[in-house]
C-alpha cells in the first residue's frame, strides 16, 4: 500500500494496481462449492472488503448457502495472508456491517508488518494447493503433523476434530451416496457445474469433467451417477487408512460458516507445506438425517460443516478453473489495467 500521495496522484492509504491483483489473485484460488468462485472484492482506502456473490447459488446442494459461506470463509483466509505477504498486520472482522450481509468480511490493512517463515509457507502452499480425488498412498499422516495442521484452525468457534471409529461415518456416506445418486434435481445441478467443454464456456468457474473421475468412494469426491458406492465395511476400511478432519462449529448460523471455512482452508494450507494432499468433502453433510446422525452418533457439541481428507500422493492433481481477476475487482480496475 502506498503511504504517501504520489506524483501520479494516489491518495494515501490507496491500493496500486499490482497489489489489487495479487488480493484478487490470491483470493481466486481459494477452494470453492463446485468450484462457483462466489467473491468479489471491493478495495478501499486501507482495507479490503470481501463479498459474496449473491448471484451464484446452488439451490439443491446448498439451498441455506452454507456452502457458498464457508467457500467465503477460505477465500477470507486467502485474503488475509495476502495482505500479510503484502506486509502489513491483517485485521479482519466477519459480518461487519448488519446493513450489508453481503459483504463477508473486511480486512483492515494496518500498520507495516513483515510476514513470518509460517505465513509466507502458507503463502506458497495456495498457489500448489489442488483437491486431490483420488486414494493416497499407504504412507500414514504422523500424529506431529495432524497436530500441526489442526493447531493451524486457531478461529473462535471452530473445532477440528478426528472423528473416533470410521464404522458410522462410512455407514452415513453410503446412505447419503445413494440418496444423492437417486436425486435427480441434484445430479441435474451437479451435471450443470461439470464443465465438459471449456471452449462453450470460458467463463472460468465450475469443475472440469477430468477433474471429477467416475471412481469409487470416498476418492471420487463428488457422487454423480456412475460413482460406485462400495459396501460399508470396505468403505470403512478405506476411510481408516486416511487422517480425516470433521470441522464443527459452535452454532449453525453464517458467520459459523465462514469461520469454519477460513479454519478449513489455514488447515489445508498448512497440510500442503508438510507435504500432504488433501480434498474436501460437504456433499455427505448436506443430506439432512446424514448432518443430524453425526452429531448424536459422535456426541458433537456443535454442527458438522466440512471434512478435510488428508494423506500423501505421488500423484499432481488436476488443475481447476479460475475465473478472471478482473471479474472479482470490478469495473473500477478493469478500467484501470
Ligand atoms: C465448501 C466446500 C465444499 C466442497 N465440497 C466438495 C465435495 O463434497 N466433494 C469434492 O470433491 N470437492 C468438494 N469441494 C472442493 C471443490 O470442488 C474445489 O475446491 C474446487 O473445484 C476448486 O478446485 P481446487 O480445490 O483443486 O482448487 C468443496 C470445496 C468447498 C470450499
């Protein structure tokens, strides 16, 4: 940020162009629902604000937005560091304006800071982090690092916890494999996010059709159906052999959601610079008896909102869409370029 007025006139406190596009870079790669990319980011004088998209929806997956939330929520934690490799101390507040529950979060570029060895890690973990759908290698997490990674939530109000005995976790996945593959409004709305052909759509959102392998369960990430649903005990077993992260949070309402979300990506960052692949998985937990089962079965205090999959692979990940940067700046900077 600039400190002073300049000779082309930039008034104190004013973003440059080139700092603009690392915030909007560095948010687009954030982990999305169906890779929507809902943000958009609005740059004032000393601070960013971070908004959701309201005309991106995913009625049938996600008719309360909760997914849309914590997809803002990683694009938060996203922002922060990039302001943060910007060297500046990051101040963010979610939901700062009850008059515009559309802006997410708001992040105060305060006084000059210079990042730390961690943040600057995590920095570079978000331009190599990918959704790894496939099965890891047989190499187990060590517990040093699931503890490292799970320290890494650090947010009010949300718990990174290991689910005990994948015996009922693996029981829930199959219910809610079949009920969603039976769906046929969910597949529809699934099938119009699979991009297929990105020549008829250059948009840059959605889930490349290669990215989304037919496969079994838990690897292939997203039910559609020819997904093969194995049988409990064999998807139990393969459930055992990976570090499963369930976040929950105290209550269920949208700031929860966006806090598990910004906890959800620092973890996943933090994974990425020890090594590790991760994907995420909501679609199970948005099948409502599957959400309710959990919390009794596993005497949750809180709401389940997001499991992080975690393990090692020899293998890259696809690459994803991204939309382009000028579409989460606005008119203001696409003016500017
Ligand atoms: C809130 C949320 C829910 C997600 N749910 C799933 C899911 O159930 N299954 C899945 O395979 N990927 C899921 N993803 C991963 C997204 O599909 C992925 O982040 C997006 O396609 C971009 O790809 P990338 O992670 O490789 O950058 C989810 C991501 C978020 C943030």
């Amino acid at each position: 940020m600039e400190k002073t007025a300049t000779a082309a006139g930039r008034r104190s406190g004013e973003w440059t162009l080139a700092e603009a596009e690392v915030l909007g870079r560095t948010v687009l790669r954030a982990p999305s629902v169906h890779n929507t990319q809902p943000w958009r980011l609005e740059l004032t004088d000393g601070a960013a604000l971070l908004l959701e998209r309201t005309d991106v929806a995913l009625p049938r997956h996600d008719p309360r937005r909760r997914d849309l939330a914590i997809s803002c929520g990683t694009a938060l934690a996203n922002l922060e560091l990039a302001v943060r490799v910007l060297g500046r101390r990051a101040e963010a507040t979610v939901l700062p304006d009850p008059a515009h529950p559309e802006v997410v979060a708001r992040v105060e570029a305060a006084e000059p800071l210079p990042p730390t060895d961690q943040e600057l890690q995590r920095y570079g973990a978000i331009m190599v982090r990918r959704s790894h759908r496939g099965a890891f290698t047989g190499l187990p997490v060590s517990p040093e690092e699931t503890a490292r990674v799970v320290a890494a939530a650090v947010t009010t109000g949300v718990e990174a916890i290991r689910p005990s005995g994948t015996e009922r976790l693996a029981k829930f996945f199959e219910h809610a494999a079949r009920v969603l593959q039976d769906d046929g409004a969910y597949q529809r709305e699934l099938a119009l996010w699979t991009i297929r052909d990105e020549a008829a759509h250059p948009h840059g959102a959605g889930i490349r059709f290669s990215a989304l392998p037919p496969g079994e369960l838990p690897w292939a990430g997203l039910v559609r159906r020819a997904t093969v649903i194995p049988d409990s005990a064999l998807l139990r077993e393969r459930l055992e052999a990976e570090t499963l992260l369930l976040f929950a949070t105290a209550d269920d309402a949208r700031a929860d959601h966006i806090r598990a979300g910004y906890a959800l990506e620092r973890c996943w960052l933090e994974g990425v610079t020890l090594g590790l692949a991760g994907a995420v998985l909501t679609q199970p937990l948005r099948v409502a008896e599957v959400r309710s089962a959990l919390c009794e079965d596993y005497r949750l205090a809180g709401f389940p909102q997001a499991l992080l999959r975690l393990g090692r692979s020899t293998r890259v990940a696809p690459s994803s869409l991204r939309r382009g940067v000028a579409e989460v700046l606005g008119e203001k900077w696409r003016e500017r370029r």
